[in-house]
C-alpha cells in the first residue's frame, strides 16, 4: 500500500500515469525521492494538490491544470505521482484504474 510523506497509507491511491483525460484527481504521495518531491514543489504541485488532466498524449504524459495554472508532465515523473480521487467523489462510479485496463 502506498506511504504519502509522512508515512499514511493510501488504499486507493494509484499513479497518475493512469487517470484520464478530463479526470479531477488529488496528490497523496510520491514514489520517489526528494528530488520528486523538490521538482513538484517548484512546479506548484505538492503533496495534497488537486488536479485536473487536461490532455494526455501517449503512455503517461499529459498536461495537468492547477487554478490557472497548466503544467506539462513526462511520463516518468506521472508514474511517481501517486494520486486518489477527491473525498468526494471516491464512491462516484469506476474508479480510472479500472477504466484504463
């Protein structure tokens, strides 16, 4: 089970890498070290962010949008963002893990 930075566990959470365009997600945890987590933070997405993919083109990458904000992603570091839907909408249909299988 994934540990967010400060050692909870996130039972529902998945990579970025498989949300879908369009989909609202929150940032729970990182899979990698602190340089992850010091490049998220430059860019204005730390630990407990929601998002929004705006577009996604190929196997991971994507554009995510933030406020006003619009950020373009590679699919290494989607693949170490670890995300969960928002409190309010964990019981609202199928989650995009199962959608992207």
């Amino acid at each position: 089970m994934p540990l967010d930075n400060r050692g909870r566990e996130h039972a529902h959470a998945f990579s970025l890498a498989l949300a879908g365009e369009g989909e609202r997600v929150r940032i729970v945890a990182l899979a990698g070290g602190k340089g992850v987590e010091r490049r998220l933070i430059d860019l204005g997405l730390p630990v407990g962010t929601d998002l929004e993919v705006i577009h996604r083109q190929g196997p991971g990458r994507m554009v995510v949008g933030r406020a006003y904000a619009r950020v373009a992603l590679g699919a290494g570091i989607t693949r170490k963002i670890l995300v969960s839907l928002p409190e309010d909408r964990k019981d609202s249909g199928v989650s995009p893990r199962a959608a992207a299988e």
